[in-house]
C-alpha cells in the first residue's frame, strides 16, 4: 500500500532528525547463557532503548536480540528493531508515529514489519508511578516463511505502559502491545523488575508472552521467555 510506504518514509525522516540534536538517553540490557560439557549451550539476550527530547518533540528508538544455540542446533532467532516519534499536545496527551520491523525464524512469519500513528495520553505521571497508554491505526506488512506470500492489511494499534518505583532502587513495569488486523492479531505483553546496584547498573528480571492468533497448523500461537539481565543505564 503506497499509504504506508509514505507513513513509514514520514516517521523516519522525524527519527532522523533527531539523530542530531540534543542529548540522547538510554537504557541497554544483556543476559546470556554459556554451558559446555554434555550439552553445548549458548544464549544472548539483549535490548538497547534510546530516547531524545527535544521541547515539544520526543523521539525514541530500539533494538533487540534473542538468540540460542543448543549443540549447533538453533532453537531461538528473533530480532527486532523499533522507532517511535512524539508530539506534545499538553502536558498529558500527545500524537505519535511508530515503526516496528520483526524477524522470527521459529514462527511462520518471515518478517512483520508495522507502521502506526495515533493518539496518547499520560493518565499518571509522577516520580514514582508513570501510566500511559496510545490508541491508533496503521498498515502492517507481512512474509510467509514458507511460501515467501507477502500480504498487507489495516491494523489498529493499541499499546499501554506501567512503571512504578516500589523503593528508590526497586521499579516493577508492564508494557502492552496489541496489533490487530484481518490477518492476524498480534499481543505482545513484558512484566518486569529491576533493581538498582549502583546509579549505573541494575539487575533485571523480564517475562515476555508473545501470541499470534492466526498461525499455520503445528506452530504455537504463544511464545513465552524468561531473562536475567544486568541493565545499563546512560
């Protein structure tokens, strides 16, 4: 659909510009299994989020990776990249832009690749307790890993996010994402927590389900992993 090729080429150039200017922050995570014996083991698991603000602008842009080797036999490979960009309309509300390209070897999707824009709004925003949540609408577009079939649909975008510090070194979160349309829906949901060593590092725990409603039969709807990270912040 040429609506999205334009959208994406929009919410891009916006990112972009951002590149440049001002201070980015950031947040990188890693975890990682190493077993050799009788069983070869390897796992890395690793997330970057960066964030920029710029008066009435914030931009933000991530990245992750999951990846684990069993005695050379690959059982995990999925990376995801991710850009989002924000317009303040109050203190509270504003409109958004968002990118989102998936590649999962051990799904029936070769690629999911997703651009949105909509409407969010902070309904808390104190230093201890955030919770916002967006609403929107966009295009997906999708590859089928096994007949190379490419196809394009309307989503609507809905997405909901909790922080809360439980101590001055203790935050628990939860980050909802839910991306449906006449093909497939897809919800992806993290609970977490992370508690601080130092002002730079903390140590991470993160449960993430991811579920597709409409997959090929003998694949799984849902995915679930669990990580031990340790968390970089800059």
């Amino acid at each position: 659909m040429r609506g999205s090729r334009w959208l994406a080429g929009l919410l891009g150039g916006a990112l972009f510009s951002g590149v440049a200017s001002a201070d980015w922050t950031g947040k990188g995570t890693l975890g990682g299994v190493l077993a050799r014996g009788n069983t070869d083991t390897s796992t890395i698991n690793a997330i970057i989020d960066v964030a920029n603000d710029l008066e009435n602008w914030t931009h933000k842009a991530g990245g992750s990776l999951l990846r684990t080797v069993t005695d050379d036999v690959t059982s995990a490979d999925r990376w995801e990249l991710r850009g989002e960009t924000n317009y303040k309309l109050t203190p509270r509300s504003y409109l958004f832009g968002t990118l989102r390209y998936e590649d999962d070897l051990f799904t029936d999707f070769a690629y999911q690749a997703t651009a949105a824009a909509g409407y969010g709004y902070r309904f808390i925003a104190t230093e201890s307790t955030k919770f916002e949540g967006q609403i929107g609408a966009g295009f997906r577009q999708t590859e089928l890993r096994i007949t190379g079939d490419t196809s394009e649909d309307a989503i609507v975008r809905g997405a909901l996010t909790y922080e809360h510090k439980l101590t001055g070194t203790t935050m628990i979160y939860e980050r909802l994402l839910v991306e449906s349309g006449s093909d497939n829906t897809y919800v992806q949901n993290q609970l977490g927590m992370e508690v601080k060593i130092n002002d730079t590092f903390a140590l991470g725990l993160d449960y993430a389900v991811r579920h597709n409603t409409d997959v090929l039969p003998g694949t799984e709807e849902t995915d679930q992993v669990f990580t031990v990270n340790l968390v970089y912040g800059f």
